[in-house]
C-alpha cells in the first residue's frame, strides 16, 4: 500500500500520517519525490483498511500496490534514486547522469598489490576502489581474503589516493567491519538471497551494493532489495553480473537487457559488472562498452598488475593500461547517449 501525498502536504501532515501507520503496528516509508511525498507501508500480511489514513489532512490517495516488490518500484518513486558515495575527492554518484567507474583486483593481497593497482586507477580518473578482504570461494582451500588486515589496506589506499572504497562483506561479522572502513557495502551474487545479511546491510548507513544472483530472476533480484530498503537503507545500487547459462565461451553470461527491465520497474541505480559477467579478459572491454552503450549506471571491472600471479580471478583481471583504454572508450559511449563518466 502506498499513501500519496497532495503535492503541498507540510511535513507535518507528512509526519502524522506516518505516526498514525506505526500506531496500527506497520512500517511507514516517507520516500519524497520531485513533486510529492509517498509513504510506502511495510508489515502488513494481509489488505488494509484505507478508511484511517484517507481522511487525513495533506492525503492525496491510497493507492495498492499488486507488484510483490514495492519500495524498490517506480510505482512508489518515479525519479531515479541517485545513491551519492562521498570520497576523499568529492561525491561519486549511481543513478544522476555520470556513469560512475569502479576498478581494482578482485582480492586485496597485500599492501604492495593494492598500492600498485589502485595508483593506476586512481591515475586513470576512476574514483572508487574495488578489492574484496573476504571472498567467498567456491573451494574452502582456495585464497579466503585478509580480514581485517585487508580492510585496513583498504582505509589506506582511500587516506593515498582519495578513492572511495567498495569491499564485500559475506556476514553479519564481516559486515560490521566493512560498515566501518568502507564507503559501500557489497554484497555478493552468492549472498543475493542470504535474507539474515540483507537485513543487517538495511540497517547499515552505508550505502549497498548488491549484486545479482546467478541464477535469480529479476523478480527475485529486486524481492532482494527489497529486504535492504524495508529495513530502512534506501541507498541501494544493484548489480547485474552475468547468469548461468549452457554456454561455455564465457564464464557466465552478462544480461544486458536486465538492465532496461529493472529501470522501468524500479528508480535504484543498475551497475554492471563485465568482469564476472564474461570471466575472460579479452571480453571485458567490448562488453564495458555494450554496458554502457545500454544504459548502466556504473561499471565494476577486475584490473590487476600482474593476473598471472593474482589470487584470485586473474584469467578475468585486465592490465592497467587496458583499463585506461576502457575509460576513454566509455567515456566517448557515454557522451553518445548524453552521460559523462565519475
Ligand atoms: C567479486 O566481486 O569479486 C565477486 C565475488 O563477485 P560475485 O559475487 O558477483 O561473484
Ligand atoms: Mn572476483
């Protein structure tokens, strides 16, 4: 259920109403657009009775909502949400007309390794710093990630270089720490419908980056924002990073419609992650483009100095300079279709 409010309610009349949804034991949303604020209602298991909150001063219409998802919807917000990432060097956003540009190796190894590739990204005009300090690996004897130690690293290349950093957190501990020292929470494709996680990352005040299930329908994709918005973090990015499919020329493969499909039912930002979405080196550059080209709002990509020796994910990790290719590449795509790059 949705409340809209008439465009020249005060927030008073905007507050009232949301105390009166809390007092029948729901969950109120003030979500204020351009021209007016809605108040989506959460907690509710079954229909409910309109009649209280119709009548109130500043109350425009009840209006249901069929979708199963709903503070996600555009039903709810018609303008794009616009997740602003404040860094050293000023505020990176998702969802405005730049699209922003995320670089750096999968795993933080050391400092020497972040150091060495976050100066290339830095130097490349990339503001946010990707590396994960705990990976969930599919073999438990594979490289786990240096904890803590790697979010230290982390909170370093940010103090050096004044990029803002993302790094994944797996659970409820994980998170706590990651909320502490990063500037947005990942949360991994495996973990898309980890809902004890999705909950803790809405109650986060960092804003969240959520990636795509490898096999979860858009449905299932946005039911999983959901979570992190009904606790209260409307700071959400989601992430389109490749599905499981029969093919075997790729690792998995990128859905780049996802990415027109989530933005007309939803005003949250969509990045793409080209990386993960090929799993082959030679293919990240022409799929950033086709990203792109098809509207996402940022671009996560896997660079390492030296992939034949990286810990993890090296075959998808493109070289430095490879990556300066690709930021002037999709800067000229961007401009084509009047955005600019952050
Ligand atoms: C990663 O970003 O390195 C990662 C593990 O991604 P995903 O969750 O998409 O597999
Ligand atoms: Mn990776």
């Amino acid at each position: 259920m949705l409340v809209v409010m008439q465009s020249q309610a005060t927030e008073e009349q905007v507050r009232a109403v949301c105390d009166r949804i809390e007092s029948l034991g729901l969950r109120a949303h003030p979500i204020p657009g351009a021209g007016r604020t809605a108040i989506g209602i959460t907690g509710n298991s079954g229909s409910i009775d309109t009649g209280a909150l119709e009548t109130m001063a500043g109350v425009l219409e009840c209006v249901p909502i069929s979708k199963p998802y709903k503070l996600v919807s555009r039903d709810v917000k018609q303008e794009n949400t616009i997740v602003r990432i404040p860094t050293p060097s000023g505020e990176v956003t998702f969802g405005g007309t730049a699209v922003a540009l995320v670089g750096g190796p999968c795993a933080i190894e050391s400092r020497d390794q972040a150091f060495t590739i976050a100066e290339r990204i830095h130097a490349s005009g990339a503001r946010l710093f990707r590396g994960g300090a705990y990976k969930p690996r599919t073999s438990p004897y594979a490289f786990q990630g240096l904890a803590e130690r790697g979010l230290e690293i982390l909170a370093q290349v940010r103090e050096e270089f004044g990029l803002g950093i993302v790094t994944e957190a797996i659970d409820d501990d994980s998170l706590d720490l990651v909320e502490k020292y990063a500037d947005v929470i990942q949360i991994g494709a495996r973990n898309m419908q980890n809902f004890s996680l999705l909950k803790r990352a809405g109650r986060a005040k960092k804003p969240v980056l959520l990636k795509r299930g490898m096999s979860a329908t858009l449905d299932e994709f946005l039911m999983a924002a959901e979570y992190v918005l009904s606790e209260g973090n409307y700071q959400v990015i989601l992430c389109e990073r490749g599905v499981r499919t029969f093919t075997d020329h790729t690792r998995n493969t990128l859905d780049l419609s996802i990415i027109p499909a989530v933005q007309s039912r939803s005003h949250l930002p969509i990045a793409a992650d080209p990386s993960h979405g090929t799993g082959r080196r030679n293919k990240v550059l022409p799929l950033s483009r086709a990203c792109v080209a098809v509207g996402a709002d940022g671009l996560l990509v896997e660079v390492h100095h030296d992939p034949a020796r990286a810990l993890s994910d090296g075959p998808q990790s493109i070289l430095p300079d490879e990556f300066d290719q690709l930021v002037r590449e999709v800067r000229d795509i961007a401009g084509v279709i009047g955005r600019t790059l952050n």
